[in-house]
C-alpha cells in the first residue's frame, strides 16, 4: 500500500544553526539536488541510508539529531 | 527568521522537465494522430483509412519533437539544475515500471488479436495506443512524485 514517510527531520533547524547553510550549500556538499533537498526537509521523500549519514556527517552529529522516527510504543496507541 | 528557510522558488530538474514533454509530446503526437486517421476515414470504418504513412510520422515526430524540446528546454534556463541523482533513478525506475504495464497489455493483445485474424490496422493500432498510455501513465506518475510524495510501499 502506498503511504507517505513516517520520517521526520531537523535538516531546516541544523540549516540555521550552521551559518544559514542554503540548501543548495547541502545538496553541493552531499552530492544531490537542491530539489532533493527540498524533498528530504519537507518529509516529501525518505533519504537512502548513506544520504542520511551524509547529511548528519555535514552538521557533524549523530544520525538521530537529524532524523527521527515515531517509536513502536506510539505505533500501537 | 532567515529567509534561507522559506525559499519558495521552484526550479525543476532536468529530469522533471523531460518527463513534463515527454508526456505532452506523447498526448500531442498520438491525439494528432487520431485526429489525422478520423480525418481520412471521412465516415467509412477506420480500418478501411490509410494509417500506415500517420503512424509513422506520428512516431517519428514524437521522437525528434522530445529530443529538441529537451534541449531548448536546458538551453532556455541555464539556472535549472541538470544533475541526476539517487531520488531522480528512484523516479525513473517507479515512472518505467508503472508504464512498462501497458506494454504488456498492447504486446499480448497484439499476439491474441494476430491469432484471432484480426485486422492489421487494430494490430498495428492497438500497439500505438498501449505505447501511448505507457508514456502518459508512465510520465504522469514522475510528475506527481516529483510534485508530491515518494511513495512507501
């Protein structure tokens, strides 16, 4: 069945928090599209796992500040 | 707040733009087509119109009208990004699998309308038209993607 992510994400703050790093800055850097970028932020499409650590090796923190994924417990309320 | 985190500029992809014409040619070439046959049948049953010449030339116009738009399409915005990356493949691989069905169908209604004697125009026409919708559905499905959500199965 299809159905959008349940990936969320803090590209857009990390952005901010780093020099108001511009997505385009991001996409150059990871070796994407600006319009992959764009996708990614606004959860429109879920990033390979290599692209994912790509992303939080730029902002340099783990993989967890910058995507998060509801837990099991919410999945079953 | 920085304007960084509201860039509202929308800017295709190379990619995204060769699936729009690609999907207008296929719409424009086949539609002239019909029109052209219909045109020819002038009231008799279309199988009796020459068709052969129109499809041809209808199929060969597609080909060479994708190739120069695709073209003067990069030439015109210089700005619009022509990288093709790991979510442009995603894409690609989705629009093709999805379109490849009507290939399928027009392939084995060919053979079964073959076996069955029908006549050459509806063999020769039927393949057209399933060649179209695979290009139309195909096209369409990367441009809803590309606008809206990649799908998780």
């Amino acid at each position: 069945m299809v159905k959008p992510t349940r990936v969320t994400n803090r590209i857009r703050a990390l952005r901010f928090a780093h020099d108001e790093m511009t997505q385009a800055e991001l996409a150059e850097r990871i070796g994407v599209t600006r319009q992959t970028v764009i996708a990614i932020e606004q959860g429109r499409y879920s990033p390979s796992l290599e692209i994912a650590f790509q992303i939080a090796h730029v902002f340099k923190v783990p993989l967890e500040e910058v995507f998060q994924y509801p837990g099991s417990q919410e999945e079953t309320t | 707040m920085s304007k960084i985190l509201y860039i509202t500029e929308k800017v295709m992809t190379l990619e995204e733009k060769r699936a729009w014409i690609r999907l207008v040619v296929a719409v424009a070439a086949y539609g002239g087509y019909v029109v052209v046959v219909l045109g020819r049948a002038a009231g008799r049953p279309p199988a009796e119109a020459p068709y052969a010449a129109a499809l041809l030339w209808s199929v060969g116009a597609a080909i060479v009208a994708a190739i120069v738009a695709e073209v003067v399409a990069g030439a015109v915005n210089p700005k619009a990004s022509r990288a093709k990356d790991v979510r442009d493949r995603e894409i690609g691989r989705l629009g093709d699998y999805v379109g490849q069905s009507f290939v399928t169908i027009g392939a084995v209604a060919a053979m079964l309308m073959a076996v069955a004697g029908w006549d050459r125009f509806w063999i020769a026409n039927v393949i057209y038209l399933c060649f179209a919708l695979s290009a139309v559905l195909g096209n369409v499905t990367k441009v809803v993607v590309y606008r809206g959500n990649f799908p998780q199965w």
